[in-house]
C-alpha cells in the first residue's frame, strides 16, 4: 500500500531549496544535491515533484506567489501602470525578489534548449499586458505591441543590470522611467 503523502512536506521542501538557490546556481543543482540538502535522498524530491524541473518551476512560482494577485488592467492609470513595472520587474533589494529574477534569467536562457516555455509564456502575457494599455491609452494597434515590446524588453534590461551590478543600479527608477516614457509616448530604448 503506497504511503499517503505528506502536506507539509513538500511546501517545506520549496522553502529549503528556495534558500539553498540564494548561494547556488542552477546548474550545481540536481536532485541528489538537493536531497543532501534537505538531509534525505533523492526520493522525496521525486515523489513530489517528479523532476528537478518540477521542483525548479515550483520554487520559481513559490518566489512569485505575491504577482499572482498583481494585475495591469488596460485602462488603469500612470501610477498603476509605475506600480505594475516595478511590482513585476523590480523590488529586487527584497532577497526573494532577487533570486526569483535571476532564476528567471537562468531558466529563459536555457529554456528553449530543453522544450520548456515557461518564461516565454510569462513574457508573452506581460507583452500582452502591455499593449492592451498602450492601446486604450490612445496608442494605434500596432504602434502599441512595438512600445509593449520595447517596454518589456527595456524593463528586463534593467533587472539584469540589477542582477549583475546591483550596488549602482537603481532598478525601480529605471521602471518608474520605462512607464514615463510609455505615458508620454517618448520611444523607448532596449536597455536602459
């Protein structure tokens, strides 16, 4: 008779490894490494998740539990669409927040290698975000999904300048500029 799992078990597994990846990379990570971690064998990582990527995705979703509620509606405001950038893309002197983008960076380089999508369903839906503002707000159709495009593409440049210079980048003021530029209708660079 096979065991009944165990519901604390596996929220308890997500926070573990969730404060093992603050010091480690993605790639030292396998299941057996993480079940040294835990103090276990590999097996309950396994039972519960079914892979490391299982075990990776939840962890990701684990760090992004607070954006599940976090939504842009196309005809909010310029302070929203400032809260919305930074509530997605920023807050990254938060110790969660800064693991979960820089496992959000890791995950979308290799993604496509591996047949996931993840990462780029979560971009397509910020795109799409985006744009249905752009186009309430008095932008034409396709003038919209190219100033979506280059918000996003400007917002994740700015975290990853927060990820790799954290000490002289200012990420939430590089957001706050993103939506003031998309306000005014100013073209936006890739990176800034």
């Amino acid at each position: 008779m096979p065991r009944k799992p165990d519901p604390t078990l596996k929220p308890a597994i997500i926070e573990k490894v969730a404060e093992h990846l603050h010091d480690t990379k993605l790639e030292a990570v396998s299941v057996r490494s993480l079940g040294r971690v835990l103090g276990t064998s590999a097996y309950p990582i396994v039972y519960h998740f079914g892979s490391r990527e299982a075990l990776i995705d939840a962890v990701v979703e684990h760090l992004d539990r607070d954006l599940a509620d976090v939504r842009l509606l196309p005809d909010a405001d310029a302070t929203a669409l400032h809260d919305w950038l930074v509530a997605v893309f920023g807050g990254l002197a938060h110790r969660e927040r800064f693991l979960a983008a820089r496992l959000t960076f890791e995950l979308g380089a290799v993604e496509t290698l591996d047949g996931r999508e993840r990462e780029r369903l979560v971009h397509r839906r910020h795109l799409a975000t985006v744009a249905a503002w752009c186009t309430t707000h008095g932008y034409p159709a396709s003038d919209a999904e190219q100033a979506a495009g280059e918000a996003i593409r400007a917002a994740r440049g700015a975290q990853w300048a927060a990820l790799v210079d954290p000490d002289s980048t200012d990420v939430d003021a590089a957001l706050r500029a993103v939506a003031d530029r998309l306000v005014s209708g100013a073209p936006l660079p890739v990176a800034p």
